[in-house]
C-alpha cells in the first residue's frame, strides 16, 4: 500500500511543470483599455457589472488606491510602462501623429530599451498578446522590441467583430495578416493561454494589454444578454465588455493556476488612463475630470498586484504609485537589478509591497500634457486641466489650482490661494522636471510636419468657436472627435442651399455637414468607409440654425430650427483622428462625401460649433 501511493505521489509529480531549485518567477501584466477608476467591483464604486477574476488579483495581493499612469491617455501611457521611463523624456507625450521634424520616426522611440528587450535578456520567453499604438513601422513592431511571440493590432483601435474593419491596421500573428480572427477579447486570452501552456516549462514574461474597453461598444450576443436588466443601451454593451475582458483574464489566471504556477507568478492589473465617460460609460467613480485630462479622473486607475507565497494577500495601500514602476518591479522579481544608466523612474515595489519599506515609493509624481500639467506629493497636487480642444501648447505652471487628496479627492475645492508657498514648492519642483524633458516629437493630428489640407496648414481662425464662413484650423486645433460622440451646430443664410457647411477630415477619416440635392445631409468616413445620413425633407432657404448629432452608438439626428428633419445611424464613432483640417463653408481640397472639393456652400455659414460629448 505504502509503494502504491508512492507511486501515485511520484505520478502526480510528474505532471506538474518541471523546476529548477532557481527557476525564476513569471510575470504576467494585464492592461485594460479605459477602464475608469470607478469600474470593477474591488474599487467599491459601481455595482452592476461583477467583474470576480479581475477583483481576484486585489484579494489576493495588494490593491492601490492612489495608482497613477504617466499619461491621460493610451499611447504616452505604454511607452512609458514598457520603458519604466516618463514618456516625455523621449518625445511621447501624445498618441502618435506626423512627425514635428522631417524624417522622425513615429514611434516608442528605438533609442529606448523596452520591457521585452530587458526580460529577453534574462532569458525569458515573452510574449505580446493584444494592442500595440506604440508605432506601425518594422523597427517599431513587437517582433523587434524584444518580443518572441506577438499577436494583436498595431493601432489605437479596433473592431472586435469585423476583422476587415480597418485594411491599415489588421489583426497580425506575429507579422502575418489574420484573415478571420474570433471576438477580440477572447482571441487574446486564448493566445496568452496558448502560450503559457507551451512556455510552462520556462520563465515567461506576457504582455496582455486588451483593447477592451476602449469603443467601439461590440459585444457578441451572449454578453449583451449577460446584462439584459441594464435598460440603457450604452451602459449595456459597456457591461458586455468589461465582461467579456474579466472573463479573459479569469481564463489566463486559470491556466495558471492550472498549471501549478500561482506562486511562481507576478500578476499585475492596471488600466491605461481614466474612463471616457461620455462616450462608453466607463465610470471613474468620485473623481474629477475623464480620459485625456490631467484631473485625478484621467490619470488615476485600478492598479493590483498580486504574488502568492511572496506578498501578502488583501491589502489595500493609499501610498502614489505609478505604471513607471512595473518594470523595475518585474525585474527584481526576476532577479535583475536595474543598473542606474538605464536612468528609470519606476521604483521596485516589492520592499513595499513586502512591508520592509513604509516610506512612500516616490518623493512626487509629475505629468505634462500639452497645456496640462500636475505634480502630485504626498496629499497635495498641483494641476492645469485642459485648455480649450487644442493638445497643442506649452504647460505653465500660471494659474495651476492646488487640491489636497486626503480631504478632496473629487478636486472640488482650489486651495492655492490660500496656500501660497505650497504652491510655489510644488511649481519649483514641476518646472524643474519639466526642464528635463524634451518636446514632443509629434502631435496626436498634425504638427510642423503634418500632412493635412494644404489650405488649413495654417489657421485662420482661433481655435474657440464660432467660426465663420472661411475659417479653417490645422489639424491639431481642429476639435479631437477619434471615437468621440459629437454636436454641429451652425446657422446658415442662403437663397439657393448648396455645398459644405463644416468640413473636416477626408477620404480617410472625416466628417461634412453639407446640403445635397437639396437636402440636408452628414457625411462620415470611418476607415474609408463612408455613411451618409440624409434628411427626409427639402432643406429650405433662407436664415436658418442647423444642427447635426452624433451619438456615442452611432445614430444621427438631423434638426432644422430645433425640429427633425432626418435620422440614421453610422457604422460606428470616427476611428482616427483626421489628419486633415477643418474648414467652414467648403471642404478644402480632400473631400470627405461623394462630391468635388472644395464644394463651397452657395451663402454664408456663421455661428459654427463642434460640441464633444
């Protein structure tokens, strides 16, 4: 009896994966696409939408209530995890555009070592399942970033049910097209599953930032009916996935628990800026402000760690962190110290994480965002939320309003004036890291470089609406309406209505509100693809206010003089950013609808305004 269950305990040995006395730790890192601060269920805001797997890494490890990324949106934010590095070090302050300067890459810049080169190194296999936005050019994809296995899109943004969406930004595997990929979401859990059961033997690394749940809102029909109770239809599909995302990482942490590998991993859960609120719903609880803001609502997120056997399980840590520390984090897990010339910024949080350090990880934080600013230390911070709809400008510190988080997390109450050496102390220490930077290098639509309408190279208009017949605005004042719900509203004066009202974009991506035939009509370009929304009735001369919207699922109301006159819906919100400009009274020389440019409207447009939502 005795040799039988030896044999049996020998047996069940075997199947496990085979250790080295030193094997060193996994490390596994998971990014949600703008997911608020308010959503899952560990962060205690929001009630509707269980999110058990995600909350899983919270309960069993550490949860950061003060978790910070270095940027307020997508691109800038994983330059700066995979580098460990403020992304405005090296010209990424802004999702990627034309070039300021002839013939400079656009890209996670190729005179940085990225997480993938440093874990390659150390003799990991790794693996990059999922989104990209770090740059479309061979040098820049994840194949020569230090990956050995990559599957996702190069983009900021996909479908996650057509996979032939968008021609210029499909689903690779390694560099090879994908023709018929299955849900988004699920896709990258499977090849991160796949790759953990084929690495198990190794030390991996994996990289799994989803899309999810960055618009558009698709889900497939078992998600959108996990969450029938939910009556709005916004709220619904946003429900379906962050579902669908929850359940995909609740797959990979199976697996490794499947594989006996909990203790041997590193998980981490954060997301890449706050919740577009307006757009998809994602909350960000009692927080100020929404993705691409310097408010605590762009910039702080979920943020949980969790390494079982290694760090206490449960604990809940109000001390600043940041995504800049994950990668010297991951790497003293693996044992690899990072060596000073490497200049990072991130901090190891492991002594913290352990309890052997109860200082904070940081003396301050900082941002710099365009025109926005902060500088975060301890309880207090300084900020510049947005100035008008330009990213363009230089941050100044004049004028900044001072919160203290411990008492005012919402950022309600401005206490500089009361206040005026802590803001002098934190300005100084702003403009001095702020004088180590470099500028941008690019700009997310068009800078000094930029390719847009020859006519709107140059604006002649303040960027602030109204404009006016003639007006134009280069491509970075033109107002940021990529995956953004939004309002046209102008008043027009004609005897015979004829051509565009407000152009903007082109035959790539754009939007004209324009009269044909007579009639009203919206035309939009989403990947070259174009919808148009026409009205029912004659568009009819004289004064007249006009107004076309755009709802955050695609749907258009038509309104002449406040009453409706037309409605349809469109494939879905503007993808890209256009990278031409905007003008009024004609469409300068890219059209965006089925007419000739510059199609100028045949009277006088006055009173225009493009109103995000």
């Amino acid at each position: 009896m005795k040799l039988n269950l030896l044999s049996t305990g020998l047996l069940a040995l075997a199947s496990l994966p085979a250790f080295a006395a030193d094997r060193k730790p996994n490390v596994l890192i998971i990014v949600a696409d703008d997911l608020g601060y308010g959503e899952t269920g560990a962060q205690g805001f929001a009630k509707d939408i269980p999110t058990p797997n995600i909350d899983s890494i919270a309960a069993n490890g550490t949860r950061f209530t003060s978790g910070y990324v270095s940027g307020p949106y997508c691109s800038p934010t994983r330059a700066g995890l995979l580098t460990g590095r403020y992304q405005q070090r090296f010209g990424h302050e802004f999702n990627p555009g034309p070039p300021v300067a002839q013939g400079e890459q656009v890209g996670l810049s190729l005179g940085e070592t990225t997480i993938g080169d440093r874990f390659k190194k150390a003799g990991y296999a790794t693996g990059w399942f999922g989104k990209s936005h770090l740059g479309n050019s061979p040098e820049h994809h994840p194949l020569s970033r230090g990956f050995d296995e990559f599957y996702g899109f190069l983009g900021g943004a996909h479908s996650y049910l057509k996979s032939g969406a968008d021609s210029e930004n499909p689903i690779l595997r390694g560099r090879e097209i994908v023709r018929d990929p299955g849900y988004l979401t699920e896709d990258f859990a499977k090849e991160a599953v796949s790759f953990i059961e084929r690495k198990k033997d190794d030390p991996w690394f994996v990289y799994l930032p989803f899309n999810a749940v960055h618009a558009p809102l698709e889900v497939t029909e078992k998600y959108e009916a996990r969450f029938a109770s939910i009556k709005d239809e916004k709220r619904r599909k946003f429900a379906g996935l962050l579902s669908a995302l929850d359940d995909g990482v609740g797959s990979v942490l199976s697996k490794v628990r499947e594989l006996g590998l909990e203790e041997d991993t590193l998980v981490v859960f954060i997301a890449d800026n706050g919740g577009p609120t307006e757009q998809i719903s994602s909350g960000n609880g009692p927080l100020r402000g929404f993705k691409s803001q310097t408010w605590e609502g762009g910039i702080r997120v979920p943020f949980s760690i969790q390494w079982k056997g290694t760090i206490p399980a449960a604990k809940v840590d109000a001390r600043p962190v940041i995504q800049l520390d994950l990668l010297p984090t991951a790497l003293a897990a693996a044992g690899v110290e990072a060596d000073p010339a490497w200049k990072l910024d991130g901090v190891n949080l492991l002594p913290y994480l352990k309890g052997e350090k109860t200082e904070a990880p940081h003396d301050a934080l900082y941002w710099r965002f365009g025109q926005q600013l902060a500088i975060r230390k301890g309880d207090w911070k300084l900020v510049k939320g947005p100035v008008g709809n330009s990213p363009r400008g230089t941050a100044t510190v004049e004028g900044a309003q001072l919160y203290n988080l411990a008492e005012d997390i919402g950022e309600t109450t401005d206490l500089a004036a009361k206040n005026p050496e802590k803001v002098k102390e934190l300005a100084d220490q702003w403009n001095k890291w702020n004088g180590e930077l470099v500028a941008p290098k690019w700009y997310p639509n068009g800078g000094r470089g930029g390719r847009g309408n020859r006519a709107a190279r140059s604006s002649q208009a303040a960027t602030p609406s109204p404009w006016k017949t003639g007006d134009s605005l280069d491509g970075s004042a033109a107002p940021q309406v990529a995956n953004r719900a939004f309002v046209i509203s102008a008043q027009v004066d004609s005897a015979q209505p004829e051509g565009v009202i407000l152009g903007h974009g082109g035959p790539a991506q754009g939007y004209a509100l324009h009269v044909k035939d007579g009639k009203l009509a919206l035309s939009v370009r989403i990947n070259r693809q174009l919808s148009t929304v026409v009205s029912e009735e004659a568009f009819p001369a004289g004064k007249h206010d006009v107004e076309a919207l755009v709802s955050p699922d695609g749907t258009v109301a038509l309104k002449v003089d406040g009453k409706p006159i037309g409605a349809g819906k469109l494939a879905g919100l503007i993808a890209r950013q256009p990278g031409e400009g905007l003008h009024v009274g004609n469409d300068g020389d890219a059209a965006v609808g089925e007419y000739d440019a510059p199609a100028e409207f045949s009277g006088t447009v006055s009173n225009v305004t493009v109103s995000l939502k």
